[in-house]
C-alpha cells in the first residue's frame, strides 16, 4: 500500500538519509534502496532545489544530509509507513 501512495524510491531515499548513522553519499544510497545512482542523482538533485536535502563536498566526495524540512518530511514518511505496516 506504501508504495501505491507514494513513489517508493524517493521516499525511501528520505527515511534511509533519516536513519543513516555515518554519513551517506549518492552511490551508497543508490545500494541501500537499489536504485542506479543516475537516478538517484536525479531525484536528490530535484530533493536539494525543494529544500530537503544538502550536498556538503569532503575532497572529492559529496556527502548528502537532509535540511531541517527534510528531515520533518521523512519522519512523517516514516509514520506512515509505520502506520501502514499495521
């Protein structure tokens, strides 16, 4: 039911950011919901011009971490979720 509500990948990218426990870049994301990272680019590229996301670059690689809004969203993603499993 999740998955008919929402577009599964971009949501899923959201709460695996929220849960993440070190810091997480686009090809690692890209494995965790197996998704290719071209796509994944994709989405956080239109994620980080709606405010949710950030791109912060370490040397050569760019490591990604949600905003403050981002952040609210993907709880409520994960709530619902939640609620769904029930």
């Amino acid at each position: 039911m999740f998955s008919v509500l929402f577009r599964e990948k971009p949501a899923m990218m959201l709460v695996e950011l929220k849960n993440a426990k070190n810091e997480m870049y686009a090809s690692s994301l890209a494995k965790m919901i197996d998704c290719t990272y071209s796509h994944v680019v994709k989405i956080l590229q239109e994620m980080q011009r709606n405010g949710l996301v950030e791109f912060k670059k370490h040397g050569r690689l760019k490591f990604l971490s949600l905003t403050k809004k981002g952040m609210e969203v993907a709880e409520h993603i994960d709530k619902v979720k939640s609620l769904l499993k029930n």
